[in-house]
C-alpha cells in the first residue's frame, strides 16, 4: 500500500488535489522531522549511494533520502 492509500482509504478516497496536499504534509513533516532529530545531510559512502545517485558527491539531502525511502517502499 502506497502512501497516498494509506491517507486516502480511512475516509473512503479523496479528491486527487486533497490527495496531493495530503502527500505533500506527510513528506514536509518527515522531512522536518528528521531535521529536528538533527540530521541535515548524509554522508554515504561511495559503494553505498552507488546504486542510487551514480553522479552524486556522496552527500544526500532529506528530501533526496526522502524519495529513496519512498521508491524502495512503494510508497
């Protein structure tokens, strides 16, 4: 189940537009959260972003953890 079910199916479904603004909270406060838990970007080694980010420097931002998380979850 993605997260946009996981908003949606407690209320029977949603319009798409509530359904995007829904979607969007969750990843801002996730985000926010992580943040105020203190970690602001991530050093990975090379072997481990590799698969990933191949182009990137190593270092991932929230929301680029953010987007990993939800494609490896199906979310």
């Amino acid at each position: 189940m993605n997260l946009r079910q996981k908003l949606c199916d407690p209320f029977g479904g949603l319009r798409t537009e509530t359904a995007d603004q829904l979607e969007q909270i969750a990843d801002e406060f996730a985000i926010e959260f992580i943040e105020w838990c203190g970690l602001r970007t991530v050093q990975i080694t090379k072997s481990e972003w590799a698969n990933w980010l191949p182009n990137a420097d190593g270092s991932l931002s929230t929301k680029e953890l953010l987007q990993i998380f939800k494609k490896e979850k199906g979310l």
